[in-house]
C-alpha cells in the first residue's frame, strides 16, 4: 500500500498579537498521492477514504489567504482535483466518483473573494474547469457531469464580474459546454443542460456595464450546436432560450440591448436557425419541428416581433424588422406547413405580415 501525502503550512506572526493559522485534514485509503500548500487561514480537507477500490487519485491544493476547500475522491480510480485559491472567502468543493476524470478550480487574483466553485464528477473520463479569477466577486459555479467523456468549462474573470451564477449539467456522453460571465457585468444568469450526445453549447454574457442577462441551453438531442451571445457593453436584461431535442441542429441567438427575448426550439433535425437583436423590447420565436428547415430573424430599434413555424421540410423563411430609424412596432408571423417553401419579409415601420405556406 502506498500512501504520499505532502503539507506545507505556514504559521506565521505579525507583531505580538497577529498569528495566520491554516488547518488541513487528510483521510487515504487505497494508493493516493495528496499536495496541500497553504499560506494564511485556510481551511482544506482531502477524502481519499471512501472504500477500498480508490486508488490512484491525486488532489493538489494550494492556497494563500483566507479561502476553504474540499476535495473528496470516493471510490474512484485515476482522478485528478486541483484547487488554486488566493485572497478571501472564496469557498471550492470537488467531488469525484468516477474514474479517469480531471477537475480543477482556479480561485485566483487580486480582489477576487466570496466566490463558490461546485464540481460533481460521477461519470468517467470528463473535464471540468472553474476559474474565478482577476477581480471576480460573489459568483457562482457549478458544474455536474454524471455521463462520460465531457467537457465543461466555467470563467467569471475580471474586475466587475460579480453576482453572476453559471451551470452546467452533463447527463449525456461526449458533450462540450463552455461559458463566460466577464468583466464589468453583473446578476447574469447561464446554464446549459445536456442529456444527448455529442453536442456543444456556449453562452457567452460579457462586457462593460452588462447586467441581468438570462441564457439557457438544453440538448436532449444528439450532434446539436448552440450559442447565446449577450455580449455587448450596456447589454440588460435579456433572455435567450435554446431547446435543441432533435439531432444534428444549429441555432444562435446574439443580442444586444434591452428588454429582448429570444426562444428557439428544434424538435426536427437537420434545421438551422440564428436570431440577431440589436435594440430594445423585440421578441423573436422560431420554432422547427420539420427537417432541414433555415429560419433567419434579424431585429433592431423597439417593440418588434417575429415568430417562425416550420413543421413541413426544406423550407427557408427570412425575416429583417427595423432597417431603419422608424423600424418599431412591427410583426412578422411565418406558417410553413408543407415542404419547399421560401418566405422573405422585410419591414421598416409598423407594419404587419402573416404568411402561410401549406
């Protein structure tokens, strides 16, 4: 039986009256290496105990501070957990119950203090990485991957990035989920749920002054692609939803502004659909049950609306509200029931259209 464990504490005195003292807590059964390093107040704990068949696992902590850290590896074989904490309040946990899996949380950098890193591995062969670093305060992550070989990254960096909660749920097999909560932005909300396989999502909420977004992911499908872009400075509350249950889809929403809502749901396969906002209050809804289907819906200025139903297969529908200054106040409404069908609509002032294709 082989058994490494590594401490390095320091134990240090400012004046008469000032001590910084650290406390870790190690429990191995099995054929596990630990690394702790700590510098300050820091709390860590490492279970590497948790039945005979664990072994081989290593977890790496380092810490300056005044931060807490856990790491349990129960009944695992061949798991890495790392954890770099610096600065104050910062609080990590990272449970691993499957084999062959690597997790790692970077709490790191200047003024970046009370953030919460939760990563759950119970599934074999993933990748999960949580970085809070650079100024980044009072965020939330989490990540848990129960299926296998996924991948999953969180970043709330940045001076300003605060307030923000980010998820990711990986039930599925060989999925990709990526997202970015950074720099002056705030009260953001991301989460991606995949339960298919194969599928990539990424939600992207960054830049100055950028507050109060909601995106959201779901992928029961298999081969799909998604992406949620609310990204640019003085970008506020907005909501993006994507529900991807079929197979092989694409869809984007990328909005910039205020008030917008975005949902698009593809229940067919093969269909292809990106929804651009560039103002305030405009709604777009695009709905693909049919193959092979291309919806496009491109808003700008205020109070427009579009919605987009394509049950039949090979259609095309295309519709472009706001070209101009006076481009507020439009619907758009595009019904195609049958195949082969193309709709183009194009409104520069309150105006309403409704096609139906059958």
């Amino acid at each position: 039986m082989k058994k490494t464990i590594l401490l390095f504490g320091a134990l240090l005195c400012a004046g008469s009256l000032a001590w910084a003292q650290n406390n870790s807590t190690v429990n191995q059964i099995g054929e596990n290496i630990t690394n702790v390093n700590q510098t300050g107040t820091n709390v860590s704990v490492v279970d590497q105990s948790g039945g005979a068949s664990g072994e081989e696992n290593e977890a790496n902590v380092t810490q300056s501070g005044s931060n807490t850290s856990t790491i349990i590896q129960s009944d695992a074989v061949s798991n890495l957990a790392t954890v770099n904490q610096e600065d104050l309040g910062n609080t990590s946990t990272i449970n691993q119950s499957g084999d062959n899996n690597d997790a790692a949380v970077n709490q790191l950098g200047p003024s970046s203090i009370i953030n919460i890193a939760d990563l759950n591995q119970s599934g074999d062969n993933n990748e999960a990485r949580i970085h809070q670093i650079d100024g980044s305060f009072l965020n939330e992550a989490h990540i848990n991957q129960s299926g296998d070989q996924n991948s999953a990254s969180i970043d709330q960096n940045l001076s300003g990035s605060q307030f923000n909660y980010a998820g990711v749920d990986q039930s599925g097999d060989r999925n990709s989920a990526f997202i970015e909560q950074l720099q002056s932005g705030g009260s953001n909300n991301a989460q991606i749920n995949q339960s298919g396989e194969e599928n990539g999502a990424e939600i992207h909420q960054n830049a100055f002054l950028n507050w109060n977004n909601i995106g959201t992911i779901d992928q029961s499908g298999s081969f799909n692609n998604a992406s949620i872009n609310q990204s640019s400075d003085g970008t506020y509350f907005n909501f993006a939803d994507i529900n991807q249950s079929g197979d092989v889809n694409m869809a984007s929403v990328d909005q910039l502004g205020e008030y917008n809502n975005a949902i698009t749901q593809q229940s067919g396969s093969d269909n292809m659909a990106t929804t651009a906002q560039n103002g305030f209050t405009n709604t777009a809804l695009t709905f693909q049950s049919g193959d092979m289907n291309l919806s496009e819906i491109a808003q700008s200025e205020v109070n427009n609306e579009a919605i987009v139903n394509q049950i039949g297969n090979n259609n095309t529908s295309t519709i472009n509200q706001g070209m101009d200054l006076n481009g507020a106040g439009n619907y758009a409404e595009v019904n195609q029931l049958s195949s082969g069908n193309v709709s183009n609509i194009m409104q520069s002032g309150n105006n309403t259209a409704i096609v139906t294709q059958q």
